[in-house]
C-alpha cells in the first residue's frame, strides 16, 4: 500500500492529479516557446506576410495544449497551420518548403504529445496524416512549385518524427513494464505477509492445542473423578469440583471453536451464541463462586438500550475481564459494576475496592500480562474510549464508554 502523504491523502490518489498538472506545463511550456519563434521567424526569416505569421503561429502553438482535451480537433489544427504556412511561403524563399524549421520542430512536438497521451492507433494516425500531408501540400501547390521542390522536408519530417514517436513508444513501453513489475512485487509481497498470517495462525492453533487444552483437558478429568478419588468428600467439595468440570467444559468448547478459526480462516465452525450483556448474571454467578463480592447496577435506560452484537461483545469481555483481573489481583474485594445510557454512548464502569490482605497492583512495573492491552483493543474496534488507573481511597477502576448508534 502506498504511504500517505503529509495531508494524509494516498500518494496513488495524488499522482494522477500531479501527473495532469506536470502535461499541462510541459504543453504549455512548448506553446509559449513555439509561439515568438514561429511568428517572428516565419515573418522575417521565411517571408511569410507578418499577419498570417502571426495567425499561423497562434493556431500552432495552440494546438499544442489542445492536445491534452481535444486531440482530433487540436491536429486538425496543427495540419491546417501546417497547410496555410506552406501556401503562404513565398517562392524561392528558403529550400525548407513546404514547412519552416520552427513549423517543423511545432508538429513533431505536437506528434510527440499524441503519441505520449494516448493510444498507439491514435499516434500512428496522426504520424500517418501528417507525413502524407506534405507531398500532397507540395503536389497541389497553387504556386507552381513541384513534389521535387519539397524533397528536404518529404524525407526529414517523416524520419525525425518516426524516430520521435518510436522513442515515446518505447518510453511507455519501458515505463509499463515497470509498473507490471512493481505491481507484480506487490502481489508476491501480500501473498507471502498472508502466507506468514496462516503460518502464524497455525503456530498458535498449535501451541493452544498441545498446552493448553491439554492442561484444560487434565484439570476436567481430575475435577470428575475428585469424587472416586478422595475419601469423605463433603457435598460442598462434590458441588465444588462439579462446577469445575463444568467450567473446564466449556472452556474446552470454547477452545475448539477459537482452534477451527484459526486453523482456516473461512472455516464455518458451529460457533455458540456471541456472549453479551444477558450473560452477565452467570458472569456474576462464577465470580461469587471464586469469591468476590459483586454488585451490578444497570440503569433503566442502559438496560433498555438496543446494544449491537459486537458492542455487546465487547462490553461482556470487558467486565468479564476486569473481574479476572480482579480475582486475581484483589481477591475477596467488594467490585461493583455499573451500566448506563448517555446520549449515544453505552457507559459501563467496573469499581473494585481495596483487597482484604495483600494483593499484586493491576498494573505492576515488569508485568507481562495481556489484559489490560486486550480491553484497549476491543473498545478500539467498536470505536469507544477506555479509562484505567487506581482509585486514591484504594483498588481500581475500568471506565468504558461504547458508541451504540442513535439517541435512545
């Protein structure tokens, strides 16, 4: 992808502007140079009445930029010029007839812009046009003067502007295959930065399946068996270790369905339901059983509010994962969540307080945890800001506010 520029606009956007801009000056450049030197030469040094020197030389130079909008009426211009000038010069005059050296430079140029701008039918037609109009010019002179007369310019136009038009063709040429080349560049430079995803992905489908799940897998079967295992096990402690294998249950489907879309990206896994913010009484439910203490208060109008899916996804990983951290990192703290409604923004505030006994602070120096840096990532997604720090009466507090459309 190209770079933007200092505007922030793609450069790719920029160039074809920037490349109109540099035709205009080039065409405007030839036509302010062309227009003195064919008047003035055509007049003193040729012999052509000042007047139609004057004339001629407009319409030359004109034609030039015309080119760049109206390339059929800009050579019918040129070969018009190209016509009265040979008509007007006197006889005798130079033996550059039918066309004058500053006449003859204006229509290879004129040749050249065709042939840089536009198709190769359209430059080899105007090559055509113009090389046949001199012997006709000379042929159906009025002044008598003969196809012999006009030899010098019968060979040199047609040579020098083919050489011209072959040089700008093989230009074009040398600059497409350039461009196919780079494009081509590109094209392998996507395929390998995809290559290197899937590889990755896969590394990490692999690296959760061997560790993980295996870990998942061994604390379910050993919360299962718990019962068969230890003598004069409690109730509670059955219940206990029945919630685990619960847990580790649906951590392993859970696992599963994150395996088959790592492994192929356009895998139509049978995926569960997307958690939202209706989960959030289980979601409380699991993290009393770790014991913490915690409280929801949802206002009337953030409980109404028509929450979108990935909004609600990001709000229930949110608390989901605040009330880990907490867990971990302020055990047995009293936590309180509250869900509002403000304008179009779903607020949503997790407030611990400060942890019974000793605990390791949210964000200690040195720490290699991820969560915090997750949150961040998902409110980004979903467009929203997130506020984190430690409150100064003790424990931690995670803001997030999530735009969810409209007023509601």
């Amino acid at each position: 992808m190209a770079p933007p520029g200092p505007s922030g606009i793609d450069l790719r956007q920029r160039r074809p502007i920037l490349s109109w801009l540099l035709w205009w000056l080039v065409a405007g450049g030839l036509a302010l140079i062309f227009l003195p030197v064919n008047a003035t030469l055509g007049a003193q040094l040729f012999g052509i009445n000042p007047m139609v020197a004057v004339l001629t030389g407009i319409a030359q130079s004109a034609a030039l930029p015309l080119v760049l909008v109206r390339p059929r009426e800009a050579t019918a211009l040129q070969l018009l010029a190209v016509v009265v000038v040979a008509t007007a010069l006197p006889a005798g005059s130079v033996s550059t007839w039918p066309l004058t050296v500053p006449g003859l430079l204006t229509l290879i140029a004129h040749l050249g812009l065709v042939s840089a701008r536009y198709d190769r039918s359209a430059a080899a037609a105007t090559w055509g046009m113009s090389a046949l109009l001199i012997p006709v010019v000379a042929l159906l002179d009025p002044g008598g003067r003969s196809v012999g007369d006009g030899l010098v310019m019968e060979i040199l136009y047609p040579s020098l502007s083919a050489g011209v038009l072959g040089a700008v063709m093989l230009i074009r040429r040398w600059r497409q295959v350039r461009r196919e080349l780079s494009d081509a560049r590109r094209n392998i430079e996507v395929e390998q930065s995809h290559r290197a995803v899937a590889e990755e992905r896969t590394r990490i489908a692999r690296e959760l399946h061997d560790v993980v799940a295996h870990s998942m897998s061994v604390i379910h079967m050993q919360a299962t068996s718990a019962s068969y295992r230890i003598e004069s096990l409690g109730p509670d402690a059955e219940a206990e270790f029945e919630r685990i294998a619960t847990g580790a249950r649906a951590a392993m489907r859970e696992m599963r369905q994150l395996l088959s879309v790592l492994r192929a990206e356009d895998a139509d896994a049978e995926l569960a339901p997307v958690p939202d913010l209706s989960g959030l009484q289980d979601l409380m439910a699991s993290a009393q059983r770790a014991g913490l203490p915690v409280e929801v208060r949802r206002s009337d109008a953030g409980g109404a509010a028509a929450v979108p899916e990935r909004v609600g996804l990001a709000a229930y990983r949110l608390i989901q994962e605040s009330l880990s951290n907490v867990i971990r990192h302020a055990p047995g703290a009293r936590t309180l969540i509250n869900i509002d409604l403000e304008g179009r923004d779903l607020v949503l505030s997790v407030v611990n307080e400060a942890a019974s006994g000793p605990a390791e602070p949210m964000e200690a120096s040195g720490s290699t945890g991820h969560g915090l840096t997750g949150m961040r990532e998902r409110v980004r997604q979903v467009g929203g800001t997130l506020q984190t720090g430690a409150r100064d009466e003790g424990g931690y507090r995670v803001t997030a506010r999530l735009p969810i459309g409209e007023d509601q």
